[in-house]
C-alpha cells in the first residue's frame, strides 16, 4: 500500500513538473513572441546635399523646429562622414554598409549594370531576411522620395539573390500597422539642386532674408550668391516640415513609440567646397538619431562615425549579427572604435580624380592625387548648379576676391593638404608644409596608406555612363547665348530645360 503511495507520489509529481514545463514553454513562447513584436520600426530619413546647415547646429538664418526638436529628444552627432562626397558612391556604401571603394561603386554613375560581387549584400536584404518589410520613399514627400541610386545591378522592389534577382524593397511609400516591423527609407530631394528651388521660396511664408544672412569667409559678398544661400536655406525650411509630417503620421498611427527615426545628409552641399570634395562641408553631415525609450534625450555625441556605421546600427538594432564584410561598425555597441573615416572621391560625371582624405573632429588631411584638375574644373553639371562659382570666376578675373575666395579658383589643388579643425574650420590653413606639424602629417600620412590597401577593390570592372552634359554647354554658348549670359550673372537658368532643348535638337540632326 505504501508502494502504492509512493508511485502515487512521484507520478503526481512527474505530471505536475510536466506541467511546469509547458506552461515554462509556452510563457516563454509568449515573451518571445512579445519581443518578436517589440522589434523596432526603422526610418532613414536621408535628405539630399546638406552640410550640417541645421538650426540645432547652430545655423542662424535658417529654421528647423522638427529637427530641433527630434535632436533635444534623441541624439545629435556631431562628428559624421560620408565615404565620398558625391551621391552614388556615397549612397552605394551605405546600402551595402561597406566602403564604396572596397567594393569597387565608387566610381559616380558606374557599373549599373554589374551585380554586386557575391560576399556583399544590400542591407535591406539582411532586413528582409530577419522578417522586416522593407519600404521605399513615402506618399507625401516632394517626388515621393524613392531615390536609389547605387552602383551596382538592381532593382527598386522585387527579391534578391544577387545573381539574377536583384530587388532591394518589398514595397513603395507607405507604412501600416500589418508591416510592422519595417524599415523605410525616405528621400527628401528638396535640398537637392532643382528646377523647383524658385518656386520653393516664392510659396515660403517667410523666405530667408537675404539682407541678414551670414555667410561664409571662402564665398564672395554678393547679392546673387546671397541670395543663392538664402534659397539652399529655404528648401531646408521646406524639408524640416516634410520631417515634422512624418512624425506626426507615425502619431496618428500609433507607431511613434516603437519606431526609431534616423536623419542624415547623403553628401555635403551643392555649393563651393561641398558635394564633390573631400573637403569638411563634402563630407561631413547631419546625424540624428531619434528613439526616446532608447537614448537619452538631448545628447550630444563627439565620436567619429562613418556612414557605413549608420547601416551597421540599423543591422544592430534589428537584432542581426553583423556581418564581417561591412566596414561599418554598430555605434552603440560597446566595442565600437573609430579614431578616423576614410573619405575618397573618384570619377564624377566627366571629371576624373583620385582624392583621398583621412578625417577626425580634429584632424582632415588630403591627398590629391590629380592635383592638375583644380576645384573648378568647370564641370557641366555644376556650371549649371553652382551660380556662386561663375560669379567669383567674374571677380577672380577684376582681382576682387580674398585670399579665402581665391582658394577654390587655384589652376592647381595642393598635392597634400593638413588641416587643425578644432582651429581652422574653414579650412584655409594648409599645414602639410609646415614642420611644426610633421608627426601630425606622417601619422595622417600613414593611415591614408593603411586604408588605401583596407579597401582594395574587388574588381577593376570600370564602366561609366556616358554624360552629355559638355555638349549641351557649348550647344547653348552657341544657340541659346542669352540663357548662356544668365547663367554667367548667377542665375539659375534650368538644367533640365536646357538639356530638353538640347535633346530635341540632337533628334532632329539624326532624322
């Protein structure tokens, strides 16, 4: 009988641990399926050709309340750099979250037909794998925000393998409650040089005020480039509000409080010194970083972080491991360490060049390995986007300009350049020849060289698209020499009206 008992015992115990176990199992099932939930929405707000020409950088002249306020309540970094100053290298590195040279896209507008060598793949692809809906663009945006553009084969929506499907989005410009959890990236093409920037400001209800702005010490004092400053800032006004619409739909449908908003510049600014040179207004931009049951609102970050880093935190805070090919590191992991970014510009529509720089909060240094072509190289593109250019050319020529504006118009770039950022922001102080300054520039020196074997490219495939650009400018020196005059005073006379005009008259030749 007591045997009986016994077993009695041990069987009600046995079912009762069993039950123990199922129930453990299915708690934790629910936790994991919580957490599974709780995986944060992701938005990549990257806006087109800005410095860190933002009110909560300390800009005066311009007004950015959304994006003052997503920095008091997230994080402002005050030390980011893009990989190259121009739009698609700088865009290729980010979507792969590796060094645009390593992997051979850092050539402007190349190899748009060449897949992706086989160890690397786009980010939202890691994403997509890991259960996330990946979104391009948005509904409300101007241009609905779907840029892309990288160098290498793909697609905007569809799967991807990398060898005949090439996909880098599930879906374009919305984002709902059944996609969750998602990552969207936005484009806003306001700040970007454009037919509409006139419009912008005619229909601003406070355009900037040319009379009162401050401008920079390297560009000349005159009312067509004051007024070409006071349009950049007026499209970023127009910009902070398409920022502050996004927030407020995340609002309205209950996503705010388990999504993470990131904003960034994709290259410096279209303007001297900026996109297109690995000077600081070309490579260095905005980064904040908006998520307020993660980070500690109002902080203000002094580490050097690289674009690449940016995917890297995006991988990181979708729970995936990084993988070993990216350059890029997670920025809060505890293991994060980076001293320097290595910036390089390469081919840029007809313009080639080889120019390296290794840059930190205090340090830039630069290597030009083509110092025959000057900054001005007189690139067709930016004869029409850059009125500030023709008009100090014009003063150039009367002997008007300062040493700080002559820089830029030098027939020849220096072969190194050195320069105290905490001292010489501007950059006008160029220190590589001075000996007070040698251990500075061997150990910059170093690094350069260090990087340049890091990211060796996979491939030598080199095939760039054809510009016709230089054509269509002596077209219109010839037939449109009014327009041509227009330009040459500082206005903006509009690119894509020339080059239709241009187009049209090449298809008639041909019939």
């Amino acid at each position: 009988m007591q045997l009986f008992k016994n077993l009695s015992l041990v069987l009600l115990a046995s079912v009762f641990m069993s039950s123990c176990i199922d129930k453990t199992k299915t708690e934790l099932s629910k936790v994991e399926n919580s957490e599974e939930i709780k995986r944060p929405n992701i938005i990549w707000l990257m806006a087109e050709d800005i410095s860190i020409d933002l009110e909560c950088y300390g800009m005066p002249n311009v007004k950015t309340p959304n994006l003052n306020k997503m920095a008091a309540e997230g994080i402002r970094f005050d030390n980011a750099f893009v990989t190259n100053p121009i739009c698609s290298p700088s865009r290729s590195a980010m979507m792969i979250g590796t060094h645009q040279v390593k992997t051979n896209t850092h050539n402007h507008r190349s190899n748009r037909n060449v897949p992706l060598d086989s160890q690397f793949k786009p980010f939202t692809k890691l994403l997509r794998d890991a259960g996330y809906t990946t979104i391009l663009g948005h509904h409300g945006v101007m241009k609905k925000g779907r840029k892309i553009d990288v160098n290498f084969k793909h697609e905007p929506l569809g799967h991807w393998d990398g060898q005949t499907q090439f996909g880098l989005f599930d879906k374009y410009d919305t984002f709902e409650k059944a996609d969750e959890p998602f990552f969207a990236q936005i484009q806003l093409v306001v700040t970007h040089r454009g037919d509409w920037w006139n419009d912008v400001r005619k229909q601003s209800k406070h355009p900037v005020n040319t009379e009162t702005l401050e401008m920079t010490p390297y560009m000349a004092d005159h009312p067509a480039i004051r007024l070409d400053w006071a349009k950049y800032l007026d499209q970023i006004e127009y910009m902070d509000n398409e920022v502050g619409m996004i927030f407020k739909e995340l609002e309205d449908k209950g996503m705010a409080d388990n999504t993470i908003v990131i904003f960034i510049g994709d290259n410096g600014r279209c303007n001297i010194r900026g996109k297109g040179y690995v000077l600081d207004p070309g490579l260095r931009i905005p980064l904040i970083m908006y998520a307020p049951d993660r980070f500690k609102g109002g902080d203000i970050r002094k580490e050097v972080v690289s674009a690449t880093d940016i995917t890297a935190s995006i991988i990181d805070f979708a729970g995936i491991d990084v993988p070993e090919y990216m350059t890029g590191q997670p920025i809060f992991s505890k293991d994060f360490n980076r001293e320097y970014v290595y910036g390089a510009r390469d081919l840029w529509d007809e313009i080639e060049e080889d120019s390296k720089a290794v840059v930190s909060g205090d340090w830039s240094y630069i290597y030009n390995g083509k110092p025959e072509v000057p900054y001005d190289a007189h690139q067709a593109y930016l004869e029409f986007y850059r009125p500030a250019v023709h008009i100090m050319r014009d003063l150039g020529k009367k002997d008007k300009l300062n040493d700080a504006q002559k820089l830029f118009f030098e027939p020849t770039k220096p072969k190194e350049q050195l320069f105290n950022m905490k001292d010489d922001p501007n950059q006008l102080n160029n220190l590589a020849g001075n000996p007070d300054y040698e251990v500075v520039l061997n150990k910059l020196r170093s690094k350069k060289k260090e990087f340049d074997t890091i990211m060796k490219p996979v491939s030598d495939i080199y095939e760039p698209i054809k510009m016709t650009s230089p054509d269509a400018i002596m077209w219109m020196r010839k037939e449109l020499p009014e327009d041509y005059k227009r330009m040459l005073a500082g206005e903006e006379i509009g690119f894509k009206r020339i080059m239709n005009l241009y187009k049209q008259h090449i298809k008639k030749n041909e019939k």
